[in-house]
C-alpha cells in the first residue's frame, strides 16, 4: 500500500488542485483575488516530464477547472496549456536558492499570461460594450494574482518538486 502512494503521489496531488480551487481560502487572498492555484502543480510537473506531458496536463487542468466553473463562457485551457509547455522547457539547477526565487518568477510569468489571456477572452466577448472599469478591474486582478502566485510558489513548488522527484527515484 506505501508503494502504491509512494507510485501515485503526483496523481494524488493533482487531485488537490480542483479542491483547493473550490475551497478559495480567503485568508490567502489578497484584494478578494487568490494565487492561480494550478500553476504551483504544473510547473514542478513540467519541469521534470517535459513539454510534452506539461501540455497534456496543461488541457487536463483546463478542462477541470473550465469543468467547475460551468456558468462561465471563457476557458482557462489556452493559459495552462501554453504554460505547461513552456514549464517544460525549463530545466532543472542544483542551486538551491536560486531555484526558490525562480520558482516564484516563473509562476509569476505564467500567472500573467493565462490572466491576461483569460481577461483578453473577456474584453472581445463584451467588446461592443467598450468598458474601461471592466479593463482596470481586470488588470488589478491579475496583478494581484501575480503577486500572490509569485510569493507562494517558491514555498509550494520546491516541496512539490522534492516529493515529485521523491516519488520518481523510488519508482527506478
């Protein structure tokens, strides 16, 4: 039973993305706006898989989290699978520091891509409303996303890097 979570610890992971999502803790919050939960999962996920796999993944994240939010017209799959693609890319150090800030840089990169893609999915939905508080609003909120995502990652993705890397050593 150990070997069996010991096998599946990523995919048991990868569970707890749509909870937290659901659970919106607000005392994480900053400016009613949470970090973009996803992007701490992913990022250590491509990091060690590949592109391939962060672009699978990527669409599998989507597709969940378009899943629970049905009310909604937009999709969070173009950002998470743009970003499990390029997370991919990006090869792992042995410096440790190094890689904490990065880790939180990087998210921060990829917090501001899917919410500018997201909010860009918006803006040409209500296009012919033409609302500048709606564009202000938006941007705060992805700012406020950046910095939150950009200020948890180095704590969640390097202990989520460790138990991946964990998981796949003992698997060899």
């Amino acid at each position: 039973m150990n070997k069996f979570f010991k096998k599946k610890l990523s995919i048991i992971s990868f569970i707890f993305i749509p909870i937290v999502f659901l659970w919106h803790p607000n005392w994480l919050g900053f400016l009613d706006v949470q970090p973009y939960w996803p992007l701490f999962w992913l990022l250590p996920w491509s990091m060690i898989n590949g592109s391939f796999n962060g672009l699978v993944f990527g669409l599998f994240l989507g597709l969940i989290l378009d899943s629970l939010t049905l009310d909604n017209n937009f999709s969070q799959i173009p950002g998470l699978i743009f970003c499990g693609f390029l997370f991919g890319r990006i090869k792992l150090h042995s410096d440790l520091l190094v890689g904490h800030f990065r880790y939180g840089l990087i998210c921060s990169f990829g917090s501001l891509l899917c919410g500018t893609l997201y909010l860009l999915q918006i803006l040409l939905r209500n296009f012919s409303e033409s609302n500048s508080l709606m564009f202000i609003t938006g941007v705060k909120n992805i700012l406020a996303e950046v910095f939150l995502t950009g200020f948890f990652a180095p704590f969640i993705c390097s202990q989520l890097l460790r138990m991946f890397k964990f998981s796949k050593r003992k698997l060899q």
